[in-house]
C-alpha cells in the first residue's frame, strides 16, 4: 500500500503519536483499522466526494462519515450556513428560532413524528428514546436484535455489531448483567422467535427497537412479514416499535425506510423514531420523536427526564436544515440511488467476469457488498464472510485509492458528489483487486 513505502509516512507518524495519548490511537473504535490491520488514514481535508490524508493521498470516500456526508464533503449552501451560524454565536443554552425551523422540516418530512427532541448523538437518541418508551409504558424489557447497534448506551451494548462484532465481544465489559436483564436479543428476521417472545413477556415489553435496514452488519434488510409482524405484536401487546433510522433517515429515502415500508404495509407507521446522521449534516445533531401524547411524557411537561447542555446547538442546526433543504429537492433520492446502482451493478459484474462470490444490496445513497454467494439475513448469516479476504479487499481498495468501510460489518455510503467517473474509477479498481482474490 502506497503509504507502507514511504521514506516520511506522516499517517504512521501521527499514528504513532495518537497511540500514546489516546486508546487505540483513535476517539471511536472502528477507525484503528484493528480488523483489517495496517495504519488508518489521518484525514486531512475533504471536497465533495473526496478525502485527502496527511500524505496528500486521495481517496473516492464511500465511508462519508459515516452517513452524514450525504452532499459530499464542503456544499457550497451549508458551508455558507454553518459559517454564517458560527458568526452569530456557537452555544446558548437557551432556545433558537433555528431549533424551531428544524422541527417543522423534520416532522413535515417524517409524519408518523408529531413532535421531536433533538440531541446530540445517536447515542444519547436511542439511549432516550428507550428511556421514554419504558416511562411512557410502565414497562421494563426491551427487545433488540442481534447485529443491530443503536450507539452505546448501557442496556443497548448487548451483540450489537458494528465495532463490537468486529472486536469479537458479544457485549461490554462494564455492563453488570442486571443492568441487561431486561434485553431480549432475538434473531433478526425471525418471525418465530419473535412471537415467542411475546408470548412470553408480551406484558412486560416496553418496545422492540430495530435498525429498518441493519446498517451495523454491512446491510440487511428487515423483510416486510416481518416488519408487519413486529409492528402487529407491538400493537398487539401494548408495546412501542421503535425504528432506529439514524442511519437509514434521509439516507435511503426523504421519510426514511419507514416510508418504503409503509409503501408496502398497509398504514405502517412506528411509534417512535431515532434519526442522526444525515440530519445534522456532518455536525454533532440527532434527534428521537413520535405521537404528541407520548412525547408529552418528557421533562418539562411529564416525568421522563432528558436534557442536554449543547441540545439543540445552532450550529448543528444550521447545517442540518441546509442540508435537509437540499436534499428535499425534487428528484434528490432517485438521482442518488440511480449512482448507487451503477456502483454496485458495476461491482457485481466485475466480480462476475472472475467469477468471484459476491453480491451486493442499496437502497437510496446507503448500500452493502458482500463476499457470499447470497445475500445474508441475519447476523450469522453475514459472520459467515471470509474476514481475510475481506481485509484483502479492503486494502486492494484502499491501494488504489478507494475508501470503503474497514471492517466487514458496515455499511457504505454514495453522496450526491460521486460522479459517474468516481463510480468507474472504483469498478476499475475492483476489477483489479478481484481478480488477485480469485488468484490467492
Ligand atoms: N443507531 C444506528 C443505527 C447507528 O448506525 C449509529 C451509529 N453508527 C447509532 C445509532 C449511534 O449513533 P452515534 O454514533 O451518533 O452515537
């Protein structure tokens, strides 16, 4: 790799610097390219759908952040706001017409949301989110399904993919059992264990979270039958079905993956939903909403306590809603997934001409490829890649100057920058990286 055989690696440097200071060398653990070995990339700046690292070395971005970059790096239209927002302040801890602006647009764009609270991460939305549907039930089990992350608070930090999967931990040291007694983990896309499941404790559960699309073990879809399911048992039982769309919200489609399903579900809607990502733009923004009557369950109006110091910051907010309005242009989703199709389509039919196992899934701006002959349902399913391959993938990508995600279990990302020359170059390099796989 191009920056193992150079007399100066300021990568290798500033790594080397960062792993004295700081675990791992890294603020969130996935970056340390643990799992794929060799030395992450220190970022220097970014433009539309590139990075430059601190070598000057130039990358095709599929990582985009992690889902917020869906512009691509540095918009002219949100640059502008956040430069003009920095101006008239950074933090004030008290309420701002922008907070206002960005609830109406949000909830106009998301309808089973009547009101919303906008934090920090996506963390602190989900970790809230949970908190609200166990006040507002009375209720203490939550269930969850195995390969699905929804950030890392305690009762949550349980076989959730992402980082975890790829440190081989089923869950977090730290995390005394009592406090993850009242988690059920079931399978995803499993019907069966589902209905047993509230069959079970159906009085006990305060809400089944899941990520639409799992985003945390590369990209698997929940199917519709089950997806109508846990929607039907939810309501059923007295339960809330909470959709984690921090990363899928404004990244497959404007009214997230709730909308594609309510397409197919007859009047589906979730009770609460969890956005990040793509609605702060890049910026520190996330946020958890739903039905007025259970919102109204939050301090300061009911007893569910929440809070933030820099909620609702005015930055953040500034480049949320420019970001929002310019993805809620006309015809912004269908032109970004039309670009994601080409990619994958292109990825396939390399793989393809070598004859190498591979298939890949999108939806909107977000999608997954997958050393597999099939696509997997479920978190077993996906464990079932061969990881050094992978990882041989990964650096042939990143080699040739093509960053995707650095472990196995995440998803990627096109942004509405990537032209139809980005796509090529990355299928050409694939091409290349394919062909030494099916040779190794
Ligand atoms: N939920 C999902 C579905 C996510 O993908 C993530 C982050 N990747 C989170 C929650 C946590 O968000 P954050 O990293 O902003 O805390």
């Amino acid at each position: 790799h191009s920056t193992d055989t150079l007399a100066d690696d300021r990568n290798q440097r500033l790594f080397e610097r960062a792993q004295a200071l700081i675990p791992g060398g890294v603020n969130s653990p996935v970056r340390a390219f643990r799992a794929v070995g060799g030395t992450p990339r220190f970022i220097q700046r970014a433009q539309g759908a590139y990075l430059w690292d601190a070598n000057g070395q130039r990358y095709i971005d599929y990582i985009g952040s992690w889902g917020p970059m869906i512009l691509g790096h540095g918009h002219p239209a949100v640059v502008e706001a956040v430069q003009k927002a920095a101006l008239e302040g950074f933090s004030f801890g008290a309420p701002t017409e922008r907070e206002v602006e960005l609830a109406e647009e949000i909830l106009r764009l998301v309808p089973s949301m009547e009101m919303l609270r906008l934090v920090s991460s996506g963390t602190e939305a989900g970790m809230s989110a949970i908190r609200l549907a166990r006040g507002a039930t009375g209720r203490p089990k939550i269930v969850k399904f195995n390969g699905c992350y929804h950030g890392h608070a305690d009762s949550l930090l349980v076989k959730a993919g992402s980082g975890l999967a790829t440190f081989g931990h089923a869950t977090s040291a730290g995390v005394p059992p009592e406090v993850v007694q009242h988690t059920l983990v079931l399978e995803y896309n499993d019907v069966a264990q589902l209905e047993e499941a509230f069959a079970l404790h159906g009085s006990e559960i305060a809400c089944v979270i899941m990520e639409p699309i799992a985003g945390n073990m590369n990209f698997v879809r929940a199917s519709v039958p089950f997806m109508q399911r846990a929607r039907e048992l939810c309501t059923q039982h007295g339960a809330l079905l909470v959709l984690d769309e921090v990363m899928t919200g404004f990244r497959v489609a404007l009214g997230g993956a709730q909308s594609l399903y309510a397409q197919q579900i007859p009047g589906f809607a979730p009770d609460l939903t969890v956005l990040g990502k793509v609605i702060g733009g890049g910026m520190p923004l996330a946020a958890f909403g739903g039905p007025r009557a259970i919102m109204e369950q939050l301090a300061p109006l009911g007893p569910v306590y929440q809070a933030g110091t820099l909620s609702g910051n005015p930055v953040a907010t500034a480049c949320g809603l420019a970001t929002l309005r310019e993805v809620a242009r006309p015809g912004f989703y269908e032109r970004l997934g039309e670009r994601t199709r080409s990619l994958v389509q292109g990825l396939e039919g390399a793989a393809r001409e070598v004859g190498l196992p591979f298939c890949t899934d999108s939806q909107g701006g977000m999608f997954g490829f997958f050393l597999l002959p099939q696509l997997p349902q479920d978190y077993p399913q996906v464990l079932r890649t061969d990881g050094p391959r992978f990882n041989h993938l990964f650096h042939g990508l990143l080699g040739r100057g093509v960053y995707v995600a650095p472990a196995l279990y995440e998803a990627c990302f096109v942004s509405a920058a990537h032209t139809e020359e980005d796509i090529e170059a990355t299928v050409a390099a694939a091409r290349e990286v394919f062909a030494e796989l099916v040779r190794s």
